[in-house]
C-alpha cells in the first residue's frame, strides 16, 4: 500500500489475522440454512424428468400415468409452461447462456430437461417422473471430441482472444537447436460441489422469492428477472450460504428457472432439487480438451518459441470454448510464443466456468511440456524453469505488477527437499520396492478484478453494519470481507456485522475468477474510506473534538476511533454522538484500474512440488508429498487462503489422477455420472499436502493489493503430480487422468525383467 | 419409487410365506435394493425385512468344523468378528476393501453376495439390459467397455461381479445354506452365480447363511486379498485376486485362487490351482498359475488391458500369500499400498 | 397406499411421523421434522454428507427406509450441543478450520463421533478411515483429521 492512500490502520489490525471463520458456528452446527433447507408453508416438491438421449424429439409423454400417482399435483411440459418475457436461448447480454426451459420438443444433450413434476410430496414428485416415461425420436449423437470437425471460434472464455502471439514462433521452432512437439489428453470433469442445485419460489403476485445457491446473485436476479419479465427489484435472491459452487453456480441454470416457473404453474411455493445424476446434466462441466505443445529450445537451455494449440469442446447450441492455451502466454519466457484454439460442437450439454477454466487443464499441458524439453536438454525441471523465468509477460512484453516466483520455488523445494534430486527417471524407490518420483510444476493464475458496490453504516454505539450481495460458497469470503471492512472503517472486529449473499443488497460481482476478495474487499474499503471521510469532516469541524481543525488528509481510523498522527483521537462514537447523530451511511464502488492493467500484467504465482510412490508392476499411484510455495499478494486471512490452496492443490492431484466424466459413445450421456463412479478423491487418497504463503507487496493490482488464491492451487499441481509419476516411472503418460493401466502396460512388469 | 408394503416378520416361516408372493424382494441392510429403487431399476410390490429374523446376524463354528456366517451379519461386523480373523482373515480384507464404512455398517454378508451390477447399462432403468429385462438387448456393448469382462462374457451380458466378498468366498469353497418354504438346501457359493451373474435361487428362496468349510482355517496363515481399484474407498475393483495357500515343507500343498472384476461372477481359475498344487513355490511358477488363470480371457472392448493386470495382480497376491497373512488386516485393505512387512502371524 | 406411522426417538425426543411408502430417513428428519442438519448430497449413498447415528451406529439416512426406524434411537449434528454448549468435536472442527463450503461438514461430526463413541483414542489412520465414506469437494480433509484427533486429545485429558 502506498501510504496516506487509505485509512486502513497502518498494521491491519484484522487483515492478516488467521481469524476462525464467521460462520463457524452455523456450520459445525448444522444450522446453516442453504437453499434446500428452506420450507416455507404450503411447500410443494419438483423433479426433473431429464432426456435419456442426447439428441432429437420428444414425441409422447404418460401424462395420465404420471398424474394417477397419488400426491402428483402437475406435470409442466413445453404445453403448459407458463410463458416467459424473453427467448431462453436469445443472447440478452454480452455474457448469458442458453437455457433449456421447455422452450420446445428439441433435445440437444442428455440430461436435459424435459419435463417438471410437482407433488404434494418428493416421493411422490419422484415416482410421477419415472411413470412420465417420455417417448423420444433419437438422432445419431456425436460426443466424441476427436471425432468432430473442428472450426476457430471467435473468442473463447468470457470474450478473450482465440489466438495471441508475439513473435514469428514458425520462424523460431524451424531454427531452434532442439524442438519438442507432444499431445497431451483431458476429460471432461463435473463440478460436483456437495450440494445440489436447489430453488425454493414463493410467488407473491409479481414478487419473487427465491432461495437458491448461487455465486453471482447480481446477475443471477438480472437474468431471473429478464426472463420472466419483471423488475429485477421484485426479484428477490437469497443465498447466505452455498456448499460449493466451482462455477457450477456462477450463472443461474435452466433447472433453477423451471423450479420458479413450476411455482408460477401451481401457484404454490416449489422447491425442486437436482439430484446428483441431474448435476451431471444441465449445470455445466469442463471441456475435454486435446492439447499441442511444441517448444523451440535453444543450446543454453532458453526457450525460443512455445506455441500451444487446444481443441476444445462446446455444445451445438451455445458457445463456451475452455481457454486451455490461453495461459501460456504468461508463464515462461519465450522468443516467439503464440496461443491459438480450435473448438468442436458436440450433442453434449454447454461447458461453463469451473475452478482454473482453461488454466487448470493449459498448464497441466504446459507443465508436462516443460518436464519434457528439461529432460531433452537433460536439464534439472526446477533448473529449465529459473532459467526461462518470465521477467515481463511474454504474450505482452507488460511488466508484472509483482511477481515473487522465484522466491516460491525457493521456498517450496527447501521445504521439499527438490535438492539431490536425481536427474534421470527411475532412479528412486522406497524400502517396499515401489518406484518414487519428484515433479514440479509452476503455479499462475490471473489477478482480475471486476466491479462492485458496498454500503457501510455506523451506527451511535460504535458498530458498523455493512452490506453487500458478496457470496459465501465455503471460500471464507463472510469472514475474510468482514476482516477488510473492520480496518477499513478503523473498528475492532467486534463492532463490524457483514450482511452478504441477497441480491437486495448492493451488487458485489461474483465469487468466481478469484476475484471475489479484490473485487468486493476493494467496494468495501472504497465505503469504509468514504464513512471514514465523513466522520472526519464531521469531527474536524467540530471544535469540541479532540481533532478539531485537523486535516482530513492526516487522520487514519482505527481501535473504534479517529486518530491523528500527533496521537490526538476522538472514538467514532462520540464523533455521532456530538453530531447528534443516530447513525451515517456511505457507499463505495470498485472497479479495475484500467490504465494499470493495461500497462501491467497481473497474476498470482506458484511453484508445487510432489512426490509420488508407483507400484512397478501394477500401476497404481500415491501422490506422497505435495508442497506449494503461492506469492498472492496480501493476504487477509492466512488460514482460509491455506485451505484454498491446499483445496485447489487437491483438484489439481483429481484432475491428474481421478476424475473423468465418460460420455457414452453410444448414448451420449455421462455412463458415471455419480459420486461411485466419479471419482472425487477421500482423503485416504491423499498424501499431506502443504501451502506457504510467500510474501508479495502489490501497489497496483488493487486498492487492497490482494490477489487471488481460489483457483491458483489446481494450475502447477496436476503438472507436478504427472511429471512426478514420469520421474518415478520413466513412463510418459499424455492422456489425463492417467489410468492405472495406461501406467501399467507402458511399464514392463517387474517379473518379466527377471527373465531377461 | 414405487409404493411398497413393507413387512417385518418375526419368524423365518412368515418370511417365507411372505416372500411367495410375487414382486416381493427381500430388505437386508438395503444399501443397494434402495439405491436401486430409487434409481426405478427394482420396483417391488412388497419388501420383507429380515431384521426381525434375529438368528441371522450370528457367527457361529460349525459342528463338522468350519463357520456359518448369518445372512444378515453386517460387513462390519464379519471384519471384526474374532473367529473371522483368526480362520479366515481374507474375508476382513476382502470386505474392508469394499464401499465405504456407513454402507458396511449396514450391508449384509448375503446381501453383498447378491448385490446388482454397477453396469451403467443395468443402473439406467430407460436402457437395453439382458439382465433386467431378458432379450431387451446390451446397452452396455456400445459403450467403451473398459470395465467389462474379459472371462466368461455370455452374448447377453458383458457386466462384472462387483462383490470384493465373493471373491474369497468361492476361493475357499463356500456353501450357502438356502431356505424355502419346501425346506432348506445348502448349495456351493459358485453355483449361485449364472452365467450372468445373476442369482439362481428362485424367488422367495432366502440365503440363511454362508458355511465356511473347517478346511478353509487351513489356508489362514497364507491368505491375501488384492484389489486394483481408482480410489482408496468407495470404488469396485479393476480387478482384484484372492490367493490362498496352504504350505508345507517348502511345498504348496494346495492353493485357493479366485479373481474379481474380470467376470460376471466370481471368477475361480481350476487351472491355475492344478499348476500351483504341489510345487515349490517360485515366482515363475506364480507366472504360470496366473498365464493359466487367464488363458481363456478374451477383451470385449478397450479392455484387453485387464487381462495382463489380472496377471500382474494374481501374481502378487499369489507373492503376498506366501509371505504371509499380516498380524492385522492393514490400515489401507486389500490395497497394494498397504503397509507390507507386518509379519506373519501364522507363519 | 396409506401413510405409516413411525416412532423413534430423535436427539433424545420421542417424534411419531406419518411416512409415506418409499420415504427415507433423511426425507422424513429433513422435510416432516425441520432437522436440516442431514445434508442430501447424492441421495444414492455415495457422499456421506446424510450420515446420522442411529442406534449407535454411523448411517446413511439417504439409503434407510423411514419404516425401519420404528424405535430406533437416532442422533444428528444438531443435537450434539447441550445446552448452547458445543460438542467437543463441534469445538474442534470450528477451531481447526475444519469447514469451508460446511455442506460435508455434519455428516463429517457424525462419522467423528460414531467414531469417537468407540474409539476415544483413534490412530490418525482410524481417523482417514472413519471418514472414508465422506465426500467433501472443497477437500479441506487434513482439517477434518486434524479437528478429530484434537477433539479425542480435549476427551482424553477432561476425562482425566
């Protein structure tokens, strides 16, 4: 922070403070209210009856057998959906997805609705959709991301570029000493946050009550309110807590608008629940993704050009294209380095955001390329990375507003004993005979920031309220916002009470993009800032203060009071009292500053180091030891920005080792699409796994030089896990997850060894 | 689901008369018929509920030697049961491996035996399945098949056994001991299986208990359970390999083998036992047992990998046997990770 | 068909509920009592996050008929606090940073404690394996472990 900017006291008496979490209590208790813990009178249940095939008609239902079950009330079917404002599948704004709402009788993936039974009772609501038994006229699905014709889509992401380059990279692999061309492999993954997408709707007249998960209420009442034709403001949107979102939440899904026009059909508050089978249909998932890293190397071990290619997978009707290769334009110093993308239009459901979209899967390629060039060189992993170390980002040739890589990778590898690493693989096993390996991979992750808007209130006893529609989805945002708005306002934590989660609340952006704690801190230091301002005015003008006559500009707040730099103070609450004041309010907006982004690259850095333990003959991995060293600018709470990058570095390990969604060639649907068969790691999985917070001062990203640490922990690790395991093996594998049997078969069985 | 009556008999005779009528299926620790009655693959009329059938959950030594494990006694239980790990300690092994502790502290011994494929073709009650619905056709067989069967595969089904427990079982020549309203029977474990895997008793027979023959605590001191799966609770196996030996005098006296995850029912290879029975023990001829074990096994699919890891996985179980059954049933079951080097409690 | 009346007794208090045929446990606690505390994660059995004790044994609520329980005694993480006092493993969990998104978080104080109620003194592998069954997606799991052994250590010493 540059100083006399802020009136943040100058130690942040709560940020930087491992504080417990604010919700604690609520949690352990069980008395957390999430969306389906709603019952509000008269309360009637709604399923989802979801389409067995993944394209064509639905040509009959059983509606009389559905609506024979006893306690069935209604069967909503594009024949008597109520109607809505707007066409679910118009592009209403400049970021807004296609719906499947019951417009027609198309299918286009399996899994989409087709139809919403309401019963008195879940029992009954469930059997009505099973006797609905739809009838359908099937078309030939393709959901085989090699199998289709690729075209270059106009953006990919949320708008970025689908091509970027700096530098002739053609001109500099043909030239280079060595080059490195390899194919790397990722399945389709599904969020899976624990809870379910869940609506409970209460009509009253043209009002809305909506209780449901979401992380991005702002946009989430926009959306509700433009599709049913109401003022966003009768719209209400409650979502205190979300049990987990990973961008599965961060746009309202088709199923939650059917549960609110279910509601509208009967007249009756509806609450409709996807079970685990629907979270694998119409809430989005993450692209597959076929990945082309080529490095052009230079003797002296420097990279002369890095071109990655993705091809991505989208539905037919709507476009987001996973920004896989996006991230390798900011990683390693390069002469030349170009990032382009191809896509696919597939009979599957649309993609959305999911934790590190495009960087999760990109530098799981990145990171295994970079591990393959090193040992082409023959030279150390964590060596080939100093060296290439990106002193500005090259895409751009913009210098970083910081940048404290190199001191993670000092960090994590003493921490790790990376030192004494052999260089050649296969050289390491443990006292049971399996085979060990060390990988490292580097961790990055933007610093974005969006707009926001908060409302501070000090109240005559001193306490402050303050407001906004910031989400709490298990990250600690509750707590962590509530740290920043208590040295913003100068007040003991104590004295601060943080209201979030409703859209009737001032819009905080969304928790996603690891930009919650910027983008929402950031409006609530701009409020805390502007009541401060206010007290002063006030105290300064009154010449019964202790400040009297004193200079805004030198009071900061602090310890519940204003203070001078002579050591003259005068507590918030006797500023109101003798103002004859009952309470003052401010607001406070922010947004990115776009002359510093536009002159400075801004991202978070990593390093992770992993160990792992293969079993020679069959296969079978243990990640044994996972290290990240993370430089995220300031950090708030330590303890919660721990859990996130431990949680990230966890998704990282899954996505390496675990999960895959398998789409039926024959079906088009998602042949595991359950907790048994999708494998989400237990911990009995997993090895101790360990965050250090490497210290990184940032002037530039934010007003509260925080950056973000959500998604940063899954980049860097999957690669480090899957370089680790070539280390261990001298096996290659490029098709992620990597199997047992992909391992297995590449490496020759241990008894067939002794033979020869 | 489906509207059930639900009944609680007393006594094994109201049971059985109970169970005579149609679209009755009998409720044991539940956790796969109600999972798949909700998912509408079984849509009973009627569940009768064997908890009131208290001699059921018991373990208790056979007159002839040997142990009958109750129908209803619960995985859990039958993990930690003394006599269980004293003669027959590759049941906890085999068991603990298995889903995850909530569903052992309900799942039934019997109910484990019998429990449904987890065959995405079976499990969706909208698709083509031979085994739901005789003739209706496979979905299964247009889908990648890397979990399909690799040895005895019908045209009808390609779908696994799932049950870890089985596998042990058959290994040790386990018998049932079936009640029905004509009286009881008792059958040996494999011919529960059909070709399909499904169950051969016919309706309203119940499985009263498993009987383990005395020459099974023969095998104690050198009896492992090995399972390849993708995560370390709550996953089925790959493929997973029972191994018992008896040894004597630096010789296999006899040898138990059965593999898992390869068939549609528990899959016990004679052949590998006739190469093992009376040899001295060597990793070649542990090679051999296993290239016998597998010599029939033909891919459907993408699987044919399945065969080479039914190889590599029997060989070290066989391996595993012969150094010794643990003092404890290790922290990780049946893993190849399991902390090895414990021991041998029987030598 | 006509609903069934059940009785059991849930944390501590007799509860008689008409269930409909096919009604879970978790349904029956959840949407007829108001106990929201069981969490529907999967609904299959596959998450843990409906675990509850009944009859002093770690249950899926998602996979247990409603009409099985008649009698039975059942304990969830609501009623683990006595008189706004937290339960020790309650205590443990908030002070180790045990919960994030909190959706896993009572199906995880139940393994705990049905694992606790045998075992005051587990190993930290008894721990990994106690909740084995128990999904938590923000995978804060070494918390989880750490808040267990913390709560057994607190046990041990106050029964000292």
């Amino acid at each position: 922070m540059a100083e006399g900017t802020a009136p943040i006291s100058p130690e942040g008496a709560a940020i930087g403070r491992p504080i417990a979490r604010d919700d604690g209590v609520a949690k352990v208790t069980g008395r957390a209210r999430y969306a389906a813990d709603c019952r509000p009178p008269g309360l009637l249940h709604a399923v989802i009856a979801p389409s067995r095939i993944a394209r064509g008609r639905v040509t009959a239902f059983d509606l009389d057998a559905a609506m024979a079950e006893p306690g069935v009330v209604a069967v909503m079917t594009p024949a008597n959906r109520p109607p809505l404002a707007e066409d679910p599948d118009a592009k209403t704004a400049p970021i807004v997805f296609r719906l499947d709402l019951l417009q027609d009788d198309r299918i286009r993936y399996a899994g989409q609705p087709v139809a919403v039974v309401i019963g008195e009772t879940l029992e009954a609501a469930e059997e009505g959709a099973f006797r609905l038994a739809p009838a359908y006229a099937a078309e030939p699905a393709l959901v085989d991301i090699d199998a289709a014709e690729p075209f270059v889509p106009e953006t990919v992401g949320l708008g970025a570029p689908v091509e970027r380059r700096r530098g002739d990279v053609e001109a500099a692999l043909a030239t280079a000493a060595h080059r490195v061309q390899r194919r790397y492999e990722t399945a389709a993954q599904v969020h899976n946050p624990l809870e379910p997408h869940a609506v409970v709707a209460v009509w009253e007249g043209d009002r809305l009550w909506v209780d449901t998960p979401s992380q991005n209420v702002a946009r989430a009442q926009r959306r509700i309110a433009g599709l049913l034709g109401l003022p966003p403001d009768h719209v209400h949107i409650r979502s205190p807590f979300v049990g987990g979102g990973f961008g599965a939440k961060a746009f309202p899904a088709g199923p939650q608008v059917l549960g609110i026009l279910a509601a509208r059909l009967v007249g009756r508050p509806v609450k409709l629940v996807l079970s685990r089978a629907q979270m694998f249909g119409a809430v989005g998932h993450r692209a597959p993704t076929r990945q082309t890293l080529r490095l052009g190397l230079a003797d002296d071990g420097t990279i002369a050009a890095l071109a990655h290619h993705a091809r991505v997978a989208s539905s037919r009707f709507d476009d987001f294209f996973e920004p896989a290769a996006a991230l390798s334009g900011g990683v390693y110093a390069a002469g030349a380095v170009e990032t382009t993308h191809e896509a696919v239009r597939l009979d599957i459901a649309t993609p959305v955001v999911m934790r590190g979209p495009g960087e999760a899967t990109g530098s799981l390629a990145l990171e295994c390329a970079i591990d393959e060039a090193a040992a082409e060189l023959g030279l150390d992993p964590l060596a080939f990375r100093r060296l290439n170390h990106a002193d500005t980002e090259p895409i751009s040739g913009r210098p970083f507003s910081s940048k404290a890589l190199r001191a993670c990778y000092d960090a994590g590898a003493a921490r790790f004993g990376w030192a004494g690493r052999p260089l050649a693989p296969r050289s390491l096993s443990d006292s049971d005979g399996r085979l060990v390996g060390l990988g490292i991979g580097t961790a990055v992750f933007p610093s974005m920031m969006f707009q926001a808007e908060a409302r501070a209130l000090l109240r005559a006893d001193g306490a402050a309220i303050v407001e906004l529609g910031a989400h709490e989805i298990g990250q600690g945002a509750a707590t962590a916002l509530r740290q920043i708005a208590a040295d913003a306002l100068g007040l003991p934590l104590s004295a601060v009470t943080l209201r979030t989660g409703a859209s009737d609340l001032p819009d905080a952006g969304g928790a996603a993009g690891s930009s919650h704690t910027a983008t929402a801190g950031s409006a609530i230091h701009a409020a805390g800032t502007a009541l401060v301002a206010r007290l002063a005015a006030l105290a300064t003008a009154d010449p019964a203060s202790p400040l009297h006559g004193a200079g805004n500009a030198v009071l900061f707040a602090a310890d519940g009071a204003l203070h001078a730099g002579d050591g003259r103070r005068d507590p918030h609450a006797a500023v109101l009292a003798r103002a004859g004041l009952g309470a003052i309010e401010a607001r406070g907006a922010a947004a990115p500053d776009r002359a510093a982004r536009a002159s400075h690259a801004m991202a978070a850095h990593g390093a992770v180091f992993a160990e792992v333990a293969v079993d020679p003959d069959l296969g079978a991995i243990r990640v044994t030891r996972l290290v990240g060293a993370f430089a995220a600018g300031r950090i708030v709470n330590p303890r919660l920005a721990r859990s996130q990058l431990v949680g990230g570095m966890i998704w990282g390990l899954s996505l390496a080792l675990h999960e895959a969604a398998q789409f039926d060639p024959a079906t088009g649907a998602i042949a595991n699409a359950d907790l048994g068969a999708y494998r989400i790691p237990v911990h009995a999985d997993l090895p101790f796994v360990e965050a250090l917070l490497v210290a990184e001062e940032d002037t530039l990203v934010n007003p509260l030089g925080v950056k973000g640490v959500g998604e940063i922990g899954i980049t860097g690790t999957a690669g480090a896990v899957a370089n680790a395991v070539w280390h261990a093996t001298g096996v290659r594998i490029r098709r992620f997850p990597i199997r047992i049997e992909d391992l297995a078969l590449a490496m020759p069985g241990r008894e067939k060894e002794d033979d020869a | 689901m489906r509207r059930f009556a639900y009944l609680r008999p007393a006594r094994l005779e109201e049971a059985l008369a109970a169970a005579a009528e149609p679209e009755t299926a009998w409720l044991a620790g539940g956790t796969n018929l109600v999972e798949l009655m909700k998912r509408g693959v079984a849509r009973p009329a009627r569940l009768v509920d064997l908890a009131g059938l208290e001699d059921l959950a018991t373990i208790t030594p056979l007159a002839a030697g040997g142990l009958s494990i109750g129908a209803a006694v619960r995985n859990a239980d039958l993990a930690r049961h003394p006599v269980i790990l004293r003669d027959a300690p590759i049941l906890a092994e085999a068991v603990l491996s298995a889903a995850a502790p909530q569903i052992r502290n309900r799942a039934t011994t019997a109910g484990n035996l019998l429990q449904a494929p987890r065959c995405a073709g079976f499990l969706d009650p909208g698709a083509a399945c031979n085994r739901r619905a005789a003739g209706s056709g496979c979905a299964a067989r247009g889908g990648d098949g890397r979990d399909a069967a690799v040895l005895g595969a019908t045209e009808a089904c390609i779908a696994v056994h799932p049950s870890d427990l089985a596998v042990p079982l058959v290994a040790l020549d386990a018998r049932l001991r079936v009640a029905g309203r004509d009286g009881e029977r008792t059958i040996a474990l494999g011919t529960l299986y059909g070709a399909d895997g499904a169950s051969t008793l016919p309706p309203g027979e119940l499985v009263r208990a498993v009987l383990l023959p005395a020459e099974a605590a023969g095998f104690a001191g050198h009896a492992r359970y090995l399972k390849l799966r993708e995560r370390t609770s709550f996953a089925f196996a790959l493929v997973s390999a029972a191994a018992a030996l008896r040894i004597a005098g630096g010789r296999i006296v006899a040898a138990r083998v059965a593999l898992g995850g390869v068939a549609p029912r528990p899959w016990r290879p004679a052949e590998a036992e006739a190469v093992l029975a009376g040899a001295v023990p060597t990793d070649a001829l542990f090679r051999a047992a296993a290239d016998a074990a597998l010599a029939a096994a033909r891919p459907i699919a993408e699987n044919g990998f399945k065969i080479e890891l039914a190889r590599r996985v029997l060989v070290r179980a066989l391996t595993l046997a012969l150094r010794g059954t643990p003092a404890r049933v290790p922290a990780l079951a049946a893993s190849p990770f399991a902390p090895a080097g414990e021991g041998a409690r029987h030598g | 068909m006509a609903k069934v009346p059940v009785q059991f007794t849930l944390n501590g208090s007799e509860k008689a509920e008409f269930v409909e045929s096919g009604a879970t446990l978790l349904d029956v606690l959840r949407d007829k009592i108001g106990d929201t505390s069981p969490k529907a994660g999967c609904r299959q059995g596959t998450c843990g996050s409906c675990s509850v004790i009944v009859d002093g044994e770690l249950r899926l609520s998602c996979l247990t008929l409603a009409e099985t329980c008649e009698g039975a005694s059942i304990v969830t993480t609501a009623g683990l606090a006595e008189g706004g006092v937290l339960h020790p493993l309650q205590r443990a969990f908030m002070d180790a940073f045990a919960t994030q998104c909190g959706f896993c978080t009572p199906g995880m104080i139940m393994a705990a404690k049905a694992l606790l109620d045998r075992n005051p003194d587990p190993s930290r592998d008894e721990v990994v394996e106690a909740i084995a069954g128990n999904i938590c997606r923000c995978t804060g799991y070494e918390p989880i472990i750490e808040a267990v052994l913390s709560a057994a250590r607190s046990n041990s010493i106050s029964a000292a």
